[in-house]
DNA sequence: CTCCGTCTGAATGTCGACATTATTAATTAC
DNA sequence: GTAATTAATAATGTCGACATTCAGACGGAG
C-alpha cells in the first residue's frame, strides 16, 4: 500500500487570500506606510468584493504581523517601534542560524550550483540597491526553504517581510552591500564544506549587521526629527 | 511632554476571540481530538453566535496553529506527524533558550522570589502529574514574559500550545518529572547566579528532554498500532 | 465484482443589511 | 476663549440568506 498523496491545496484558492497577497504586497513595498488606517469599506470598494472577504483578509495579514487590528478601531499597517525592530531582528537572527545550521546536512546536492548560482547574482546586483535587495531576497528564500521545516521557513520569512522596509533601508549603501555579500560568501562556503556551526554563525551575523545598520540609520533619522 | 499611554486593549473584548479561546481550551485539553472536524455550523449553534463569528474565532486558531483550515473543505484540529511535532520542539528549544539567556538581564529583582517560590511549587507538585504540569506551565510561562520581548513569548508559549498534548504525554511518568525538575534546579540556578550562557543551554535541554520522550513514546504507541 | 459517472445532501464561500461603538464636530456653559 | 458635553457621522461588530463547491451514496456499464 503506497502512502497517501499529500495534496497541496493552493492558498490563493480563496477570494480572501487574494485580497491578503495584495495588500501584503502594497505593505511591504511601502505603498501602505505604517500606521495607515486599512478601512474595511475603502478596501471593499477598491477590490469590488465584500467587507467579509476584506475582514478575513486583514486576519490573515494580522497573523503575519504586517497588520494590527484593535478591536472596535479597525486595521491598521503595523508600525514598529525602534525596540521591536531590533527584537524582530534578534528572533530571527537565532531562527536563521538554525535554518543554516540543518541546511548544512538538509541541501541535496541538486541545490549546490543552484546555491552558488545565487551568491554569483548577488555580486552582479552590487550597484543596484533594488536588485540586490531582490537577490538577497531570494538566496535567503532559497536557505530558508531548504532547511527541511516548512515551519521555521515560514516563521523567518513572516519576519523579514516584517521587516522587509529596514531591510532594504540597511542595503542601500554599496559598503553595507559589500559587507553582505562577504557575509553570504562565508555562509555559502560553510554551507558546501559542510560546516553547520560556522554557517550557524554567518547566518547570525548577516541578520546582526543587517539589524544594527538599520537601527544606526532609524537613530539618525529621530535625531533629524526630533 | 510625558510619553503617551499606550492603551491596552482586552482581547478577549469582540466575540469571536471570546469563542477562539473557548475551542482553543477544548484542544489544549484533548476534548477535541487531532483530525476532528470543526463545523462551523455546529459550532454556531453550541454557542449561540452566527457563523461568522465562529469563522473568525477559526482564523484567529489557524494563527495560533491549533486549527488548519483547508478551502473549501472547513477547518480540523491540527494533527500533527512526529516529524512535524520534533520539528516544533526544536525550534521551541532554540526560542527557549534565547528568551532564558535574556530573562537573566532582564528579570527585576521582585522577581526573584517569585522564580523560586514556582520552582519550589514543582517539587510540591512531583507526585501529580496534572499538578506537575500546570506548575511545569507556570514557571515557564514566568521565565518567558519576563525576557523582555512580548513576541518571543507569545511565539513560545503558542508553539507550547501546539504540543502540549504531548508534553502532558511525556511528564506522565515520575522519573520523567524528576529529570524535569533537575533542570529546572539547573535553569533557576544560573539565572540567579547571572550566568545567561548556563541558562540557554539548561533550558534548551529542558525542551530537548520533553521532545525525546515524547517522540520515543509516541514510536512505542505507533509500534503497537501499526 | 469493480470501476466510473451522476446525483443528492451538506458543508463552506460570499454577500448585503442592521446593530453597536468610536470618532469628530458642533454647541453650550463657564 | 477654553473646556466639557452632546449630537451627528462613520466606522466596525454581528447576523441571516443565497451561491458555490465538495463528499459520499446510488446506479449503471464493462
């Protein structure tokens, strides 16, 4: 008797899921700033569906962190304080070591050149802040999704897109983007060696640096402000 | 100016969260079993609420992971695989140990009374597994939402939810809780003493014990069936 | 006897309307 | 002129009904 077929069921199925990629996508590309009201009516109209679907939408964009919903005042774009920046950053800095960590003994060999296809496209997209952003992204995903828990996947990737907007901000400087790429070279290295604690620790140290350039830049910016 | 306060907002407030934590209880306490059908009509009607309702209340546990929903095909109790539940401990050990190596900088000195007094409350609770596991639920819940980050308590405690089940499971036997409690000496110790790197690993080795129990007797329960 | 297609019943998906609550603007008292 | 109160507005909370899709029973062909 073989074993039973897994179906995947498709989460864009359903109308409300469609609503959710959508105004994920405007969230975490900065169309939607942080604080900005999400009203259910607005929504409605904008999509051409139902407050219903909107209001499940919005559920499932609050279970991703990328929206708040305070009960009898409506959604809005999460908006992070400095402190829940470095925290997000500090969770998945540990979460992305582990990843790494079980990569080393999880990535079939299919993925190696794949891998290094990766790293080489990060070099490519050095001048270009978007580019690099959207490389980053992507060998990132690629690490993530190869470590064997669809889990801790989905929990590192919920947290970057989180913080996807300090994300970017933290790379738009060619030394930070060297500074990465130097990172990922190690990593990628430690990862084909084989060695799970040193690709344990670039992992951590990408996030790090990410984070306190990041944090470095949103301290200037109060200062400017305030 | 002083800062502005930030209201807290009660989220047992709106209905469907008040349901959320009704089902919720019902499957922490293995009264709705893994795999059971979660009708939503006959949820609405067992507590008098529309469907609606109970469709957000369902979402609100999708989030938490106690519930999968599945388009078009309604919502279950999730059941998971012992891959799936290893898989869970792990990354709880990791996140553990991370909220205990900073709960040593942060617990405020009222608290450590506090930490000793629900130490010294297992002990007491040694010959009773459910005392054992509410004492075992209290201090870990102490330790984790005084680590200074609301998220990675949250994100613990619900992973904690997940697998209580099998926690219960694996605490069921006295010399269980005896291996418990040690640990449980080991955790508090350090974190009296200021050794945050001794706390990590204490407390990952606390989780690591419960998940290769679990695991090891839910093998037995399977050689048995299958 | 087995397998496939159809059909029936029941569940979820989606919608619009009403009830309730928060916000804002106007008004009045001081 | 300012502050508190109140009324109007606009949002969310909740509900019942209709549309659509899925699971299983039934029946017929091979």
């Amino acid at each position: 008797m073989a074993a039973p077929v897994q179906k995947t069921y498709d989460i864009y199925a359903t109308l409300p899921a469609q609503i959710a990629v959508r105004i994920g996508q405007a969230i975490v590309e900065n169309e939607f700033k942080p604080g900005q009201k999400l009203r259910e009516v607005d929504l409605a109209g904008a999509f051409g569906v139902s407050r219903a679907s909107v209001r499940e939408a919005l559920r499932i964009l609050e279970s991703e962190g990328l929206v708040t919903i305070l009960p009898q005042r409506g959604a809005q774009v999460t908006a992070l304080s400095a402190a829940e920046v470095e925290d997000i950053f500090d969770i998945r800095a540990q979460l992305m070591g582990l990843a790494c960590e079980r990569l080393v003994a999880a990535l079939p060999p299919a993925g190696r050149p794949e891998l290094e296809r990766l790293c080489a496209e990060l070099e490519r997209s050095l001048d270009d802040a978007e580019a690099y952003a959207r490389a980053s992204l992507a060998i990132s995903e690629f690490c993530v999704r190869n470590a064997g828990s669809r889990r801790l996947a989905d929990l590192i990737l919920s947290f970057g897109r989180q913080t996807a907007r300090y994300t970017k901000l933290s790379l738009s400087t060619s030394d930070r983007r060297r500074q990465s790429i130097a990172n990922w070279h190690g990593l990628v290295r430690s990862i084909l060696a084989g060695d799970a604690k040193a690709a344990e620790g670039f992992a951590r140290q990408l996030v790090f640096d990410t984070r306190d350039t990041a944090l470095s830049m949103l301290a200037d910016g109060m200062a400017k402000q305030g």
